[in-house]
C-alpha cells in the first residue's frame, strides 16, 4: 500500500504541472482514462477501470472488472486543440483575424483500487484512490494580429483575452461499501488544484470539495448508477487588473455541482452505457460572472471483446455549449466581474468568447484494448470534437457594429497500462 500512496503522490506532482489547453464538456474532460473516454466518457454505471470508476462514480469499486482484486491504472492523454478568432467592423478597420498558438497538452492520470476486507475483516468494502488532470481551457494570441493596438481604440488593444490558461487537477481517496451483491455506495473527498494565468503570471490555488455515488444491478444485465459532485470554489490572487487601476486583482473561479445518471446494459462479450450529467455552471462562482448557463451531456459508449483479451471500444459525447450569446451587446457601457468594474463591456465580451471558448459540444471516440497476460494490459483511445463556431454581434468602444467570432476544434490521443494482482 505505501508503495501505491508513492506511486499516486508522483502523478499528483506531474498532472500539477501538466499544462492544458483545452474545453469539451464546458472546461471539463469527457471522461478519465483511456477506456472511459474511448467509450464517449461513459462510466456511472458500469466503469472499466479503477481510474474511471473513482472520478464517474465510487461507488462502482465494488463492481468493477477489476473486482475481488487490486488494480493499479497510469493513464495518459495528449491533447491537441486548434482555436481561431476573428473580429471584424467598421471600428476593428474591416476584420482581424488570428490563430491561437498550437501545441500539445501531455495531461497524466493514475488509479488504484484495494480490497480492505482482509486487513481490517471488513469483506465488503474496497479503498480507492484518483489522481489525474480534470479541466482546463487556454487560448495563446500573443504576438498575433489581435495582439496589437488599435489606432481606432485610441491605441487600446483590439481585444482582451489574448492569453489565458486554466488547469485544474484532482486528487480524490475514495472508499466503496458493497452490503449486498446487486448494490453499492462509495463516498470520495475532493482535493483540486487550480492554476489560473491571464498574462500576468501563474495564481495556484485549492479548493475542496466531497463526491458520492451509488450503483444498483437491476438484473443480470442491467446496472444503474447515480453519481453527485459538489461545487468546489477556488480563489485566484492576483490574476488580471480588471477594472484598470493598475493593480492585479483577484478572480474566483468554482468548479460547479454536477449530477449525473448512467444506466449499462452487458450481455456475454458486449458492454453498452449511457450516462446523462447536468452540470450547474450558472450558480458557480467565476463562470456565472461571464455568462455562463446550465450544461447538459449525454455519453453513448460501447465496448465489445471481439477473441479473448482483445476489446473494441466507441462512443459519442454529446454537451450543450454552455456560453451565453449575448447578442446587441453594448460595447461602450462598464461591466461588474466580482466587485470590479471593466470599463468597457466590449473587453468584457471579447474575454470571455476569445480567451475562453468553452463552445465544442460533439465528440466521437474510438479505441480498443488487449489484455497481454491476466495481470497486465494496455489501452489506446482517439476523440475527436468536431469544430464548433460561436459568431456574436454588438458594438465597440466607439459605439460602432462589431461581431466576435471564435472557432474550436479538438483531437487527443489516449493511452494506458492496467495491472491486476
């Protein structure tokens, strides 16, 4: 066990300092692991791994492939977003348009599952433990086309948002009470930490929060799962002079509750789940400040063991842009963010659409599996969020027609190894 605790404590380090730059179900990721985000990010009611089955629901520790046994899980996801914006109007000189820098995002994720029955004569319950990148979203215009004063603004940028990043890492320990076969409880504190950059440097936070969830097996066949997140505020010092008075100011940022329902249907060699997830954006602290509203997901995903040992795996990942579009605008009014006063709406609007474009909503994933030997595995996964744009029109600090346009597209590449003892 100390050696797991080890094992977990290094990958807490690693996804601390993962950079990520990206934005699927809102800020957050499908799903956790190569498995779980092969098969569209399902996981509430029927997880395949001890990684997924703390992050959808801990309750399925119990009930999981992987069970009576102990299983460790090192995942990895590389990400690779591709985001553009353009600004265009008689104030803007006609249309301005850039591409956000591209790279790759390297976001790492572990997972284990134990029996505890033997050591504290407790045969139902199972201890778990998560830790793995969760969210995030970034854009990189520096030293671009929006990069530059406008002689129209009076020497004022062309927009605000030309760079930000935002990442977010969970650490949950979990524990899982099976007191009959066909049902289970588990119950997961939250530990996040948070980086928030602006361009003015890197603001580290914690926040805390709790997850619980329940599974229940209908039948031979069929598996329902309930899973409840809360809100966990994070509170960034120091991350952006807001209202231009020279100094930096603070920025709250509450990752909000979610709720979410799966239902598993498994006959002999093939697995099929749908999960369903709201996700309340509109009450949490941050996002609700720039317009944010309500998401809501449905994950389809399936898995079939095509000869022994070797799985196929596909799913789609539906989530509803959760970005108010806030057209007629005014871009010459202020605007209050959290007790501060952005002088022109206009900035507050190309912030929220250009430095942060939550607006993707549908993924198709694909992936598969094969099991070497009993104890050992490996897993690959490919999602691909089709390009999604978002167009608003209002006016500019000069009172003139403006339209912003910010455009998002996704791929990432997933990889894993499971050990079974």
């Amino acid at each position: 066990m100390k050696k797991l605790l080890s094992l977990a404590t290094g990958v807490v380090i690693l996804t601390a300092f993962a950079g990520l730059s990206l934005a699927t179900n809102g800020d957050n990721l499908i799903g956790i692991g190569p498995i779980s985000r092969a098969m569209g990010g399902v996981g509430i009611a029927a997880p395949q791994d001890a990684i997924s089955a703390v992050f959808a629901n801990p309750a399925a520790m119990c009930v999981g492939p992987f069970c009576p046994n102990t299983e460790v899980d090192f995942g990895g996801t590389l990400f690779m977003p591709d985001v553009n914006a353009k600004l265009s109007g008689p104030g803007i000189g006609g249309t301005v348009k850039a591409k956000s820098n591209d790279d790759v995002y390297a976001i790492p994720a572990i997972g284990l599952s134990v029996p505890i029955g033997e050591q504290l004569q407790l045969p139902k319950w199972r201890f778990g433990m998560a830790a793995y990148g969760v969210s995030g979203l970034g854009v990189d215009y520096r030293g671009t086309n929006l990069d530059q004063p406008n002689p129209n603004f009076g020497g004022f940028p062309y927009s605000a948002g030309m760079y930000s990043s935002l990442s977010t890492m969970r650490f949950a320990p979990a524990a899982a009470f099976q007191p009959t076969a066909d049902f289970s409880i588990g119950l997961a504190p939250i530990v996040e930490y948070s980086n928030l950059d602006l361009g003015e440097g890197s603001s580290w936070a914690y926040g805390f929060g709790i997850q619980t969830g329940i599974i229940y097996k209908a039948t031979n066949y069929l598996s329902l799962g309930l899973n409840y997140i809360s809100p966990r505020k994070v509170n960034h010092q120091d991350v952006s002079d807001l209202n231009g008075d020279g100094t930096l100011d603070n920025l709250t940022l509450q990752s909000p509750q979610e709720v979410g329902l799966g239902v598993a249907f498994t006959y002999k060699s093939f697995i099929f789940e749908v999960d369903g997830k709201w996700i309340n954006w509109s009450n949490a602290d941050g996002y609700k400040d720039f317009d944010w509203k309500d998401q809501y997901v449905l994950a389809l995903g399936a898995q079939y063991e095509v000869i022994p040992k070797l799985f196929l795996r596909a799913g789609y990942n539906y989530g509803s842009n959760p970005v108010e579009k806030n057209n007629g605008f005014n871009g010459q009014v202020p605007k209050n963010v959290q007790g501060k006063t952005i002088p022109a709406n206009y900035y507050y609007e190309t912030f929220r659409l250009v430095g942060f474009p939550a607006i993707v909503q549908q993924h198709v994933t694909v992936g598969l599996g094969y099991q070497f030997t009993e104890t050992f595995g490996v897993n690959l996964g490919f999602m691909h969020a089709f390009k999604e744009t978002f167009k608003e029109n209002g006016t500019d600090v000069t009172g003139q027609p403006v339209k912003i346009e910010s455009q998002l597209e996704e791929n990432s590449i997933d990889f894993g190894f499971t050990w079974r003892f």
